[in-house]
C-alpha cells in the first residue's frame, strides 16, 4: 500500500509550550508533501522530526488565528535562504496575501522560487487542487472568524493484482510492475495480457480530514463523508463545555460524536488547551463514545487508514 501518513508537528491550542507546539500536520500522499497550518516554530518542528522542509509542494492556512499561521512568513524565507527553487502553492483565507505582502515588502524579502497563493473561498464543499496523485477539498468550519477544513483524499496510481493468477500465467516481474500501473501488454505468441483480467480486490480509497478550529454543527456530517481518518480539534473536556461554546471550539466528547457519526476508521484529536497538565484525560472522554480515538503528541506519526 502507498504511504499517506501524517506527522504531528504540533498540539497546542493558542500558546506554545516546551512540549507541545502550536498546528502543524505534514502530510504525505503519493509523493505529494503538504504541510497543514503552520503555527510559530513550525520550521523547528520539521526539522526536530526529520522532514524534508523543501520537498512540500502545498501548504493549506485553516484560518489567521495566530497559532495557526504565525510561523508560515518564517517558514517561505527559509526556504528561500536554503536556495529552494521549486515552486509552492500556499491555500488560505484572501487577507493573508497581504498579510505576508506587507511582511516580505517592509524586510525587503524576496522569495526566490516561485509562489502562488490561492484564496480559498467557500460556503460549501469543494476542491481546490487536484493532480494524477491526490484530490483537495476545502469546507467552511464554524469558528470566531472565518475557517476552513480540508480533506486529502488519494488516487490509486497502481492496482493490486491476484498473485495466484499472475503465477498460474508465469507472469515475470517486469510485466507485473506493468500491469499493476494499469498497462496491457502482448506476449511473443501474440496473446495479449490485460491488467484487468488480473487485477485483485479494489482497495478502498483513504481520505483524510482535518477538523481545526470548530465548533460542532450538523453540516460537517456531509462534508465528513468518505473520510476515513480525521483530525479534530478538542480543546477542551466536557469541564469546560461552556467555555467550548463560547469561544467556538470542541470537546473530546463533540469529537468523539463527529467520529461516530462519520463512520471513519480513526480519531486523532489536538489542540489541547494549555490549562489541562495531562492530556490522558482527552483521550478516556472521546474514548467513552468512540474507541479508536488517538489523543496525538508532537512528533507522532500515523498511517492514515
Ligand atoms: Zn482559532
């Protein structure tokens, strides 16, 4: 199976601390690196957990609260400074082309490799980038100010094939490298051999979403369909269920109801309010309603499933 995984480069909510850093998800699918949010220190994160900084292609902002975006003008310089030239494609609320405009104008900073910026705008579900490898989708959150969540969902560029078959036809290693990218080819006898009179069981296609920052509400069902592992904010514990309301975030319970409704394979929640020491807390409440539920820390790594 192909790599889709997500690295966590940060779980904190609004205030970084020693141990937790504010968002960050680098996600990697089918050769695509995209880095999701990019609160302050978030280079420092990529480089603590050894991850290749100039091999992202694309970067989706959710929002402009500070811990969220901070790091990013920081981010595109180093880039730079470290000689980038390949071209990056930066997602996010319109107002942040100025915001980094104004920043990059008023240091003199020129960026040496070429840089696009794409507003996303939407009040319902839709796909901002599409390529042979994956399919982005942005929807509308329901936060403080205005707010995106994204699905990253993988193409299958290769197909499993039935071994047994593929033996029974003595098919050499070659051509089986042929048939799983989807490619007929015809044998010296003149007979032809076609991937789809070999091809396995069709593997179910992964989708993964991140949820950051909201508060629950009834549309994300909807946009949440086919996702098969998500990531959702839970600031707070059900303690802090009024504060949650008030401030437009969730509890690990509200996520843990998402998930269950949403049918997917896997929880991961974040954005952990820096007034709770323990974290162990998050993950026993979302627990209670859906088992499958990771509480994540930085540097954690999983395969989306
Ligand atoms: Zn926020």
């Amino acid at each position: 199976m192909n790599n889709f995984s997500v690295h966590i480069l940060g779980s904190s909510a609004a205030i970084p601390s020693v141990n937790r850093s504010c968002s960050g998800h680098f996600v990697s699918c089918n050769n695509r690196n995209i880095l999701i949010d990019c609160g302050e220190g978030t280079q420092l994160q990529l480089r603590r957990f050894n991850l290749p900084i100039q091999r992202i292609n694309t970067i989706l902002i959710s929002h402009l609260h500070g811990d969220h975006f901070y790091g990013l003008p920081g981010l595109l310089g180093t880039m730079s400074l470290l000689g980038r030239t390949s071209g990056i494609e930066v997602f996010g609320p319109a107002e942040l082309e100025n915001i980094l405009e104004v920043i990059f104008k008023s240091g003199q900073t020129r960026l040496n490799f070429p840089f696009t910026f794409h507003p996303i705008d939407c009040t319902a579900k839709h796909i901002i980038f599409e390529d042979a490898g994956i399919k982005i989708h942005a929807f509308p959150l329901r936060h403080r100010i205005t707010t995106f969540g994204f699905s990253i969902e993988e193409k299958h560029q290769r197909f499993s094939l039935d071994k047994k078959k593929l033996e029974e036809f003595n098919i050499s290693n070659e051509q089986r490298k042929l048939l799983a990218r989807g490619g007929d080819f015809q044998r010296i006898d003149g007979t032809w051999i076609r991937y789809n009179d070999f091809a396995g069981p069709k593997r179910p296609v992964r989708v993964y979403s991140y949820c950051s920052d909201t508060m629950p509400f009834q549309a994300l069902d909807e946009y949440l369909q086919g996702t098969t592992t998500l990531y959702h904010e839970a600031t707070f514990m059900q303690d802090q269920k009024k504060r949650a309301v008030e401030t437009f975030h969730s509890t690990a319970e509200d996520a843990a109801q998402q998930a269950l409704r949403s049918g997917i394979n896997l929880l991961l929640i974040g954005h952990f309010s820096s007034r709770y020491q323990e974290i162990e807390g998050f993950e026993n409440e979302a627990r209670q309603i859906f088992v499958p539920t990771s509480a994540v820390k930085d540097g954690d790594c999983f395969q989306v499933r």
